[in-house]
C-alpha cells in the first residue's frame, strides 16, 4: 500500500512552519540511478513508526507538517533547478523551513540559494561521503558531484562537511588551499560527533542549511544509494548531528537513496532521519 502524503504531515500549508517537498529527480546521477524514486518510498514507510518520537519526547502530529507533494522535474538538470527554485523561494519567503526529499544531490542548490536571500550570513553544513568539490563533471557543471563546489563558491563560504572519505586528489588540494572545514569518517571516529559539531558552531553561529547526502552512512546501513562508499558514519551519527545543530536550521534535505538497490531498509531510514529532523527541529524551537 503506498500513501500520497508523508506520514503526520497533516497542516495545511498556511498553518504549516514545515513543508516536506519531492523532487524526483536522478539526471546528473554518474553510478546507479534511481533516487527519482526515494520521495515515493520514504514517504511510505514514514506510516512505519509511532506518533510519539520517544527520543525526542514529542508527539510527531503535534508538529506543523505540511506536504507539498513532488515538485514538477524537467529531463535535464538546469530547467529542473529553475522549476524548483520557485518553490523554495516561496517556502523561503512565506517563513516555511524546507525539507525536501531528493533526488540527487545537485538539487540542493536552490534551496540554500533561496536562503541566503532570506539570511544573507547562511551557513551550509552537509554530511557526505564525497567531497562534490569538483568544477564540473563530464561537462555538467551542475552535476551532483559539484555541490559543495558551487555552494561554496556561489553562495557561502560559512561552510562545513562532516563524513567525508572520497574525492580526487584535486578536490583535496582545492579543499586544502582555502581552508575549508572538513571532517572525515575517521575524524568521526576519532573525536565524536558531538565535538565537532560543537566546533563546527564556533565558527558558524547564524542561521545554518543542513543537507544530509545519506552515501555518508556506512553502505552496512544504508546499502540502496547512488554511489556507496565503505568505512561509513552511522546513523546515530547523524541523529546527534541533526539534534545539535536543531537550534540554526533553516533549511533541510536528505538525498541521494536509490531505493531499488535493497529490499526497502534505505528508504525506511531516511523517512527516520526525516522524522527526526522535524522533532529535533520542533523541540528546538519550543
Ligand atoms: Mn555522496
Ligand atoms: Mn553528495
């Protein structure tokens, strides 16, 4: 049985603070594709869990959740990103906090672009195996491997990324030479979640866009992604990183599950970590 609308998402959109969007869109995807198909899935098994998030002490449906549905997508990845950031533009504006369910990872960009008009110091924080720090990637300058590249030089350079254990050389040089903050899957390891968030809100103190590509999760985890990458975070890791950055956040997506790749355990944990965000986020705010 699938459902239309994520689970508990039962304000209209005025009365809404969050509104959940789809975009099923997987163009730019280099390795498997699929992730066209994650919004459909997370919201299914969203019906999976209780109302009442123990963790976080809060009844999911007493938070505003609206469900916008999956935006219209275009074959290719530029008239895609226009088409959708006339939404996130006016879930911006309207004081909404975005949380859209991609689709790859090239479709963050409009989101956090329609932030930083609304919060000219925006800081991104993204969790991700991959550096995405490429300038372009078979031409595409737009292509999922390039996101961090583009947030970082387009939009802000209050920048941060946890998780990360791949990239080319170059990337690592480019990283390298304009000091940028980032942590790997090791320094998770090695110096716990808690302080590097800790240090990472030293240094970014305003409004916050956390993107959450789910390839930072250990594949043992999280097998069905687009490009799955071993010696991963787990997803407690990303729960404590959701939790303590709740206060600054703006703007949230999770991307990049290509659910065909398992027998549904991905999409189950995404719509979690999506849940999650919305009570960790709420309880924040109360
Ligand atoms: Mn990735
Ligand atoms: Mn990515």
């Amino acid at each position: 049985m699938h459902r239309t609308l994520f689970a508990d998402a039962i304000s209209d959109y005025d009365d809404a603070k969050y509104v959940i969007c789809g975009v099923p869109f997987d163009g730019t995807s280099c390795f498997r594709r699929g992730s066209r198909f994650a919004p459909h899935e997370m919201r299914d098994h969203s019906y999976n869990f209780e109302k009442y998030s123990s963790f976080f002490d809060i009844d999911m449906d007493d938070i505003k959740i609206h469900d916008d549905g999956d935006l219209e997508v275009a074959q290719d990845v530029e008239t895609t990103l226009d088409l959708i950031s006339v939404h996130a533009e006016k879930y911006i504006t309207d004081g909404k906090i975005p949380v859209m369910m991609g689709g790859e990872h090239s479709l963050t960009l409009p989101f956090v672009r329609a932030c930083k008009k609304k919060y000219p110091d925006i800081g991104f924080v993204v969790l991700d195996a991959h550096m995405d720090m490429r300038e372009e990637y078979e031409g595409e300058l737009n292509s999922h491997a390039c996101i961090s590249r583009n947030i970082f030089e387009k939009i802000t350079s209050k920048y941060a990324s946890i998780g990360i254990r791949s990239g080319m050389r170059e990337e690592y040089d480019y990283v390298k030479a304009n000091k940028i903050m980032m942590f790997s899957a090791e320094d998770v390891f090695s110096m716990g979640i808690e302080n590097i968030i800790a240090g990472i809100r030293k240094n970014i103190q305003g409004p916050i866009y956390l993107s959450i590509d789910m390839d930072v999760i250990d594949p043992a985890y999280a097998p069905a992604l687009g490009t799955p990458e071993p010696y991963g975070i787990t997803p407690r890791d990303v729960r404590a990183a959701i939790s303590c950055l709740a206060p600054q956040i703006v703007g949230f997506d999770l991307v990049e599950i290509a659910p065909a790749y398992d027998s549904g355990g991905t999409a189950l944990l995404g719509a979690k970590i999506v849940r999650d965000f919305l009570a960790s986020s709420a309880k924040a705010r109360s």
